[in-house]
C-alpha cells in the first residue's frame, strides 16, 4: 500500500510539473487513486471498481456546489472587487501617508499599512499586491526610494491578504477540515496585526542600514491628516459591520459577506465610482475567480477522500509515535516540510495538498486546528515572497515591467525573516492567536 501511495504522489507531482492545474491534477489522481483501491491492481483495467470512485467524485461536485456555507466564497470575491472598483485603495494609502510619510522610509510604512487596510476587505494577496503596486510606487519613485525597498514593503504587504479577516483561504481551510469559520477569523487577527508590526520594524531596519533607501517624505499637519480620513471611513465602518458582526454571533459568516457585499456596492454608488463597465468587470471576474476555486476545492477534496481511503493519516500517526518524538517536535517537522514545499510550490495548492494529509495527525497529537490552521496561513504566506516561486514578487514584476523579480526578491529578505519570527512567536505562544476565538466562543 505505501509503494502505491508512493507511486501515486510522484505522478501528482509530474503532472503538476507538466503544467496541468492543480485541480485537475490532484482530482485525476484522487479518481484513479480511489479507483486503484477499490479493484486493488493495474493487471486490467476493466477489473477495476469504476462505481465506487465514480460514485466518489459525483458526490464531491454535487455536495459541494451545493453547500450553502460556499457561498462565502463569492460574496466576499465580490466585496473586494467593488471595493477595488471604488477606488478605496488611494484612499487608504493616502491616510496611512498623512501619519507615517513624513518619518524616514514613512512611505514604506504606509504602503504596509495601507496593504493591511486593504486586506480586510479584500482577502486575496496577489489582489492586494497588483492593486498597492499602481497606488504606491509612483510616490515612492518620487521621493527616491530604493526599488528593492518600495517593491519589497508591497510584496510583503500583500501577503497579508490572505490572513487578516475576510480570508478566502481560511474559509477554504475551514472547510476542508470542518473547522469553524468564524473562529478562523477570529484567530487570524491578532496574527494579522502582529504582522503588519513586525513588517513597519523591517522597514525601519531597512533604513537603519540604509537611510538612503528610505528619504522622508512630507510633514502634514493634523487638518490635512483629518481631511485625508475621511476617505476611509467606509471602509472602517463595512470591516466593523461585517467582522463585528461575525464575532458577536450577530449573524453567520455567509450573512455576513452578503452585507459586505452590499454595502460595497452601496460605497462605490455613493463615491460615484461604479460604471456599468465596472460593474460588469467586477462581477465577471468574481464569477472567474469563484469558479477556479470551486474547481480546485472539488479537486482537493477528491484527492483527500484517496488519502483517507488508503489510510495514510492513520499510517503516518503510526510512524510518528514510532519515532518518540514530541508533538511540538511534530509540528517543527511539519512546519520546515512547508517551507522546502514554500520553494517550488505556490501557495493555495501547498496548502490543498498538505492539509488533508496533516491536519488528522495534528488533530490527534491534540492541538487545535484552528491554532494550525493560522500556522498553516502564517508559513505559507512566507512562499509567497520567497524564491523561487515568490507570486507576490511575480505579480509586482508583471506590473512593474522595469523592475528585475531579483531586486524584490533581494528586498523582501528582512521582511520574511520578520514573518519567520512571527511564525516562531504563534507556534509557541499559541495564545496570540487563540486569545480572541475563546474569549468570544469556548
């Protein structure tokens, strides 16, 4: 049976490296997989057990277009795109400017900030970084930064996307373990925070080194700094009305992105922003998106069923606890299996193809999932700026056509050293992450 696991992960990883998408890819295998242990041999073809796999995979699609709690899915897709269409993203970096520009390397601190502003209702990181890319590099070239620190502070700005609150990935990891949503949420706050922290210190190191890299830009006064709040006020009060709403259990999380949605939609009428051409675009790539990842989520969970048919989290807790080593231990091991995977693989399909496999394990090692599903998160948000598979920085240098991926990737150094400290701090202070989640639920 292991041979035949064995067998079947290096064909998933062939067909990945043959540019088939992972979706199809780990469906296929699953499907064939599920197939292999049900008529248990290749000697012929007609031998195998078509039903059951069929049967399988049917129910997969079928439950999961299904589902009610998807829903999430979309509606918080749509929620950043017309927030995106609204033009709220200016208006963020333009606040956080008026309080930071002015300190050396301020505007790398205010594009930090500004990232994380827009994560929270964005919840996509390549989003978050292609849309900061055209608000935040022209100031930044104005006053003379360095390319490697101006491209490095959106790069590393962007990954915030898919931990703070709304959270796609979150969402998809809730649902590929059974966890709660909004405990999910909850937990990926503080994390969220801690980040943006840790990158306004990267930052700051950045120009400790180099003050060159970093010029000061304009002092504002508090009327200006006033006046360029109020801005953002909308997206203040639609991330208060959506995430409060979610944490005092006032309604569900899939309630809760269909008023996001709406009062999206009700913030890019009332800014006079929203064309019929934009909200064609906004809503058609809403509809691209959520297929893609409905796509991949089927896919994921076909290839999960596999792994749990042929017992390979039963198998791998066997081979675990024969090695005597401590559950943290455990999770260190893990942990440095995402970072190899981090290198050459990018983030969503790292995480569908690991999760099914961990998460049983972790479980029974007795730590909390949602605890793992934030250090999941955390260390597959370092993938996406480290090379050679960084997104973020491919992202940032197809809309940057004039900066080389090899300064961002030279830039964003302190920045995911800062997240490895981060990392270091949730796993061994899990109370970062879980202090929110009981003290609102357990």
């Amino acid at each position: 049976m292991i041979v035949a696991l064995i067998g079947f992960f290096i064909l998933l990883l062939l067909i990945i490296v043959v540019r088939i998408p992972i979706a199809f890819a780990m469906g296929l295998v699953g499907f064939f997989g599920f197939a292999y242990l049900q008529g248990l041999g290749f000697d012929n073809l007609l031998e195998f057990r078509w039903t059951g796999a069929l049967a399988m995979a049917s129910n997969r699609v079928i439950d999961t277009v299904q589902e009610y709690s998807l829903s999430v899915i979309p509606l918080f897709i749509l929620m950043g795109n017309l927030v995106t269409s609204s033009g709220l993203s200016q208006a963020l970096y333009r606040a956080s400017n008026a309080f930071l520009g002015h300190h050396r390397g301020g505007l790398s601190m205010a594009t930090v900030v500004a990232c994380g502003g827009f994560s929270a209702i964005c919840g996509s990181s390549l989003a978050t970084s292609a849309t900061m890319a055209k608000v935040a590099m022209p100031p930044m070239r104005k006053y003379g930064y360095a390319d490697s620190l101006a491209t490095a502070s959106i790069a590393a700005g962007g990954t915030l996307g898919i931990l703070i609150p709304p959270s796609v990935i979150l969402v998809i990891y809730g649902l590929l373990t059974e966890t709660s949503i909004r405990e999910l949420f909850a937990a990926g706050f503080m994390p969220g925070i801690l980040g943006i922290l840790l990158y306004l210190g990267a930052v700051k190191f950045v120009v400790w080194r180099t003050p060159e890299a970093g010029p000061c830009g304009d002092k504002l006064d508090w009327k200006q700094r006033l006046e360029a709040m109020k801005g953002v006020w909308g997206v203040v009060i639609l991330f208060t009305l959506v995430m409060g709403g979610i944490y005092l259990g006032v309604f569900t999380p899939t309630e809760a992105a269909g008023i996001g949605a709406g009062g999206a939609f009700i913030i890019a009428l009332t800014r006079r922003s929203l064309s019929f051409s934009s909200l064609f675009l906004a809503l058609t790539d809403t509809g691209r998106t959520s297929a893609m990842l409905f796509t991949v989520l089927i896919g994921a969970l076909i290839f999960s069923d596999f792994i749990n048919r042929a017992g390979l989290p039963a198998d791998l807790l066997t081979f675990v606890s024969a090695l005597d080593m401590s559950p943290m231990g455990v999770i260190l091991v893990i942990l440095g299996i995402y970072i190899v995977l981090g290198m050459v693989f990018e983030s969503l399909s790292m995480m569908l193809l690991t999760v099914p496999i961990f998460f049983p394990l972790v479980q029974s090692l007795g730590f909390d999932l949602v605890w793992f599903g934030i250090v999941v998160v955390v260390v597959t948000e370092i993938s996406l700026i480290t090379p050679p598979v960084g997104m973020n920085v491919f992202v940032l240098s197809a809309v940057l056509r004039n900066v080389n991926p090899a300064t961002i990737f030279k830039g964003v150094t302190p920045f995911w050293c800062a997240d490895i400290v981060r990392l270091a701090l949730i796993v061994f202070i899990p109370a970062i992450a879980m202090l929110l989640p009981e003290w609102l639920y357990r």
